[in-house]
C-alpha cells in the first residue's frame, strides 16, 4: 500500500463538508464512506488519506429536506401567532380557526405524516432501482398496493360532468415505510456506521451537525489563497459568530435563495452564477437562463371518521366514502383503499395522500368515531398566489389558503360543499417555497452520451449536487449526490482538477443549459408517474405573460371542463437529457410542448 504521510507521520487527511442533509447530501456522504472504505486498503490504489465527511443541517429534529415525516412525540417548534391583516374578512368555520390556532402539534398523534415527497420510483435511473430493492428488502420502503395510487381526471364525455378515479398500474411505485423520513434517517445511520475506531477504524468519519444553518451572510469563506499556511484547507464555514471549522472540499447540496447567497460573495462566479434562483411556476420554452423553483402548500388535515369495516380500506370520512365510490367503479383499483391520488380536474390541487392508510395509524381506542390523516398538495400556481413568508405564514393566510384548497377538494371529489370542511378537526398549513425544480441544469462535460448529474469547481474544489441538476425528484437527488461522491474521490486519487458542468466553457455549445423539466411541469410535484393521459402544455413565451393571462383568468391546467380529451399523446418520464416532442400549432404558429398532466 502506498502510504503518504504528512511531517508529522500522520496520514493525509481529507476533509469533505457537505452543506444540507437532504437526500443528495446523505447520498454524497453515503457514497463517500462506502467508497473510500473499499479503497482505503486497496494496495493498487495510488494514494492513501484519510477521510472526514462533516455535514451541517438546518432540519431541527432529524435531517431529510423534502423527503421527511412529522413523527408521533415531535416536539412542536416556537412560532409566533401574527395575522397580516392582509387578506379579506373570510366566513372561517370555528372548527377551521380553531385547527389552525392549535399549529397542528397533534397531527401526527396517531402515526407518522408525509408532508412533502410521497411517491418513489426509480425513474429510469438503474442505480436507485437497486437502491430501492434494496429499501424493500431491508423494509426501509412498502411497495404500494396494485391499484392504491390513481389520477383523478374529470369525465367529459357524459351530459353530466363526472369525476373518475383511474389507477395507475405498471411502474413500480413505493413510499418510506413508518414515514417518507425513514429513507433518510436509514442514510444517515448508515453514515455514522463508519465511526468505527481504535482496532476498528477504517480511515473515513463522518459527523452530522443537526439544527445547524450555515450563514448565507458570511456562512463560508474561501481561504484557499493561503492554503499552504491553512493545511491545505480551501475552506472555512461559521454559523453566525460560531467557526464550523475548515475544510478541503465542499459540497453544496442545497438550492433555493440561501445557496445562492452563501457562494455569492466566494471567487466561485462561475459555479456561483448556476445557484442563482428564481421563483416561478413555469420555465419558457428554452428553459430559461436560471434555475426556476416553484412554490407548494401542503396541508396536513385530520377529519372525523367513523368506525366501519367498510369505505375505503376500513376508512369512512367523506374523502374515504368518496374515493371507495370511485375505486368500486374503475377496473383494477385496489381492495385495500386508495392510498394516494394524483389530482387533474382542479387547477389548485395536484396531490392527496392518506398517511392513516399508508402508515398503519392506529385507531383511537373507546370512542365512537375515529380519524384519518391526509395530505393535500396544491399546484404551483396555488403556491405562487398566496405566496407568504414560509418560516412563519400569518394566521389569515394560513385559514384564507385552507379553506381553499378544502373547497377545491371537494369539487374534484364531487363532494357536497363543507362535507370535508365541516369535518375537519386538526390541520397543519406549510409553505414549500423552493419546492421542486422546473428546469434542470443540464451537462455533458464527462461524457457526450450522458449527463453529468452534478457540478464541479476543480479549482476552488467546490462541488454542488440535488434534484435541480438531474431530475426533480428523489430518484434525482440521490443519484446527483452518488455521482459527485464519486468525482470527488477520483480526482483526489489522480490530483486532478477537472471541473465539471461549469458554464464557463469555450466554445460556448459545449456548456451545459438549463432545460425544462417536463415531467415537473405536468405533475407540478416532481417526476412522478403518470398515466399515458396527456393534455398540451403550451410553454408562454415568457413567465410575465403567462401569469398575466392566468390573472386575467387565462385557462386553467387540467381544471374541470378545460375541453381537452384524455389520451392523447405519450411522453416519457424521463427528463434526462432527453428531447421534447416539440411541435407546431398551425392556427397560432406556436410550439407547443406535449406533456403528460
Ligand atoms: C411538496 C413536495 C412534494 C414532492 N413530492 C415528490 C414525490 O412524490 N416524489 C419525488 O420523487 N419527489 C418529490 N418531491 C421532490 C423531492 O422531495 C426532492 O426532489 C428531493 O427530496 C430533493 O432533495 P435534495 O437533497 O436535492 O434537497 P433538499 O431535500 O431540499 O435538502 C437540502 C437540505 O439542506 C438544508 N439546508 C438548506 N440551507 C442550509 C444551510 N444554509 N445550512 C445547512 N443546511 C441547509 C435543508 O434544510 C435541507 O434539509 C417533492 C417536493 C416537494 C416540495
């Protein structure tokens, strides 16, 4: 084995801090441990070091991103009660006001809620297939039911305007079972797994720094220029007046204004310049010279149900009624109940999920009614009109966006009006503000066939991996954080200082863009799966003027009665590098984008 070794006799050390805990950093740490330890006593391998993996956290309890729970027992976070005074006088039910007053601290009392990611799936990406397997084995992850996730799509071809439940059977679909937020937890202990020392050390540690935020003020600062006085270190990390300690290499697994600022003010321009975020529920046609993140409101609600062995999956509240109607009359639907449903006759709504279903909650004991747990996601054009401050979203805001989104709810369920409002008895309104991706930053530096799936700063030895470099989902967060991992190790091992995915490069062609993620658009949550149902998207030629039309009240997506028939076209999942289907609409001469909705 080549050994090298500083003055002192010590082994090279090489320090990596990763800077969010989501899935694509605890999938870079992952991949960094397990491969350093594979070749840390390799005798073929030219170089020996040490490796220090350190990542630092914003999550207070427990790390995950978008992929978490709210757990039973989680102790609620302090926030202050303030209205706006914003918004019109609503007609808000006592039962609605006095949910939202409670903050939903008890809403995962029965069991663990969902209340961003919901559905896995590989997406084309092999290494996650095996990763899922894998879960599945391990029973970090349940397979959905056959027939348990379905779209819910409007039925034009009758007089009467109708609604139908559809499953959505082929691909293979799972959730984190006890909770999405156990996919994460699972990684992050397969990380501290290799703090073996003494007699068991095997050269790589890792630390998590929970509840920690690293400063998008003065949160990191590149000390490189005197890296030979430094250690070689690069960099130096603070959290407020706080040092977080140097290091050789860092990865920025997060995005949204806060990575932004905190490589603003590094000489990185160029890595810098991809950070750079806006907020919009669409990306143009060309995808946009900037990453585009769209805005989502979950809303966790639990409502009365009583005891049966009936309705859906033994559920009885008005939504489980509703969807045990619809699922006795589509071909394939699942005995067990319908777990989760992809929404497509309401512009508000993309997603409802039932944590009771999907989590086994158990059941209050001795009383004559019971509850159930779901989740509501709303669209990105939601999310966008009643934007408001996430970290601390005023009580008239947080009722005025509830009661709509219940409203909406019941029309694409075909509900009488307040069914579900009226019976509602804990609720928990969340603003992702950075929610998903609409466009990918898309490269080919290593290789012409494939896309990079990360970014990388050879010089400054920055690197940057998540969802919004390869596809917008879990699938793509994970294998981005992989592929870094794995650059990072190679060009340590051959002093290399490749970068990767700038846009930088001469001549211009052969750097990267950022393209529309498709499957992001149509499903507004990520890339998910769909039915072969497709209606046109029509990219607006710019985002002002799409949003000026929808104000103007422009047609909705996928809204009732929007005129489209279902299945027409297919499109693929998979936004990859692949082409759009681009075509021409010969009346207004413009390109239209077929996409699944
Ligand atoms: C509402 C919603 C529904 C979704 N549904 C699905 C779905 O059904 N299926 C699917 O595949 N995908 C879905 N997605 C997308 C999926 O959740 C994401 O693509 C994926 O989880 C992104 O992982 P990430 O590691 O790239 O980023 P993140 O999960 O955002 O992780 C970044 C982490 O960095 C932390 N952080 C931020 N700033 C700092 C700082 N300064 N210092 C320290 N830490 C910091 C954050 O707290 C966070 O924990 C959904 C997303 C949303 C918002």
């Amino acid at each position: 084995m080549s050994s090298n070794t500083n003055s002192s006799g010590e082994k090279d050390k090489l320090s990596i801090a990763i800077l969010g805990g989501g899935i694509s950093g605890l999938s870079c740490a992952s991949e960094l441990l397990s491969q350093h330890k594979s070749t840390y006593n390799d005798s073929s391998s030219s170089k020996s070091y040490e490796l220090e993996v350190t990542m630092f956290d914003t999550g207070r309890l427990r790390p995950g991103g978008r992929c978490s729970s709210r757990l039973p027992n989680d102790r609620p976070a302090v926030i202050q009660n303030r209205s706006s005074g914003t918004y019109d006088e609503l007609q808000i039910p006592v039962n609605i006001q006095n949910a939202i007053y409670n903050y939903g601290d008890d809403i995962a009392k029965f069991g663990p809620v969902d209340h961003a990611a919901q559905i896995l799936s590989s997406n084309n990406i092999p290494n996650f297939e095996l990763q899922l397997e894998k879960w599945l084995e391990e029973g970090v992850v349940e397979s959905f039911p056959e027939g348990s996730v379905c779209e819910l799509l409007s039925n034009e071809n009758e007089e009467k305007q109708s609604v139908e439940l559809q499953p959505l059977n082929g691909e293979k679909m799972y959730y984190g079972k006890g909770g999405m937020g156990n996919i994460p937890i699972t990684m992050r202990d397969y990380c501290l797994s290799f703090n073996g020392y003494g007699d068991e050390y095997t050269g790589q540690s890792f630390r998590l720094n929970q509840d920690v935020w690293v400063s998008p003020s003065n949160g990191v600062k590149y000390i490189g220029k005197e890296k030979e006085t430094n250690g070689g270190y690069l960099w130096e990390l603070r959290a407020g007046k706080k040092s977080l300690g140097k290091y050789h290499r860092l990865v920025i697994s997060h995005n949204g204004k806060c990575a932004d600022r905190i490589m603003s003010r590094t000489p990185a321009k160029a890595f810098h310049s991809l950070l750079r975020t806006k907020f919009a529920p669409y990306v143009p046609q060309n995808g946009g010279n900037q990453m585009t993140l769209n805005s989502i409101y979950s809303l966790v609600f639990a409502v009365k149900s009583e005891k049966t062995e009936g309705g859906n999956g033994g559920l009885s509240s008005p939504i489980a009624k509703a969807l045990s109607n619809l699922s006795s009359s589509s071909e394939g639907s699942s005995e067990g109940g319908v777990y989760t449903v992809n929404i497509k006759n309401e512009p508000s709504l993309r997603l409802l999920s039932s944590n009771t279903l999907k989590h086994h909650h158990t059941r209050a004991q001795n009383s004559e009614s019971d509850t159930e747990v779901y989740t509501l996601l709303s669209s990105p054009t939601f999310g966008k009109k009643f934007k408001g401050p996430q970290e601390n979203l005023p009580i008239d805001l947080q009722q005025k966006v509830t009661i709509k989104l219940l409203e909406s709810l019941e029309k694409s369920l075909n509900l009488k009006e307040g069914s579900v409002i009226n019976s509602v008895i804990d609720i928990k309104v969340q603003l992702w503000g950075a929610a998903v991706p609409m466009n990918t930053w898309t490269s080919h530096s290593i290789s012409k066939d494939e896309v990079d799936g990360f970014v990388y700063d050879g010089r400054g030895g920055v690197g940057a991996c998540g969802d919004w470099i390869l596809d917008p989902s879990v699938a793509g967060a994970w294998e981005s954080g992989r592929r870094l991992a794995n650059h990072l190790l190679t060009a340590q091992e051959l002093d290399s200082k490749l970068s990767v995915g700038l846009p930088d490069k001469v001549p211009k062609e052969d750097s990267g863009k950022f393209i529309p993620s498709r499957s992001a658009l149509g499903s507004g949550i990520g890339t998910i799966p769909t039915s072969p149902n497709s209606a046109e998207f029509v990219f607006p030629k710019s985002n002002d003027q799409q949003q000026s039309n929808r104000s103007r009240g422009g047609r909705g997506r996928g809204g009732r009665g929007n005129g489209r028939g279902r299945g027409r076209g297919r499109e693929s999942n998979n936004d990859r590098g692949d082409k759009g289907q681009d075509k021409k609409d010969s009346k207004s001469n413009r390109t239209v984008y077929s996409v699944t909705l």
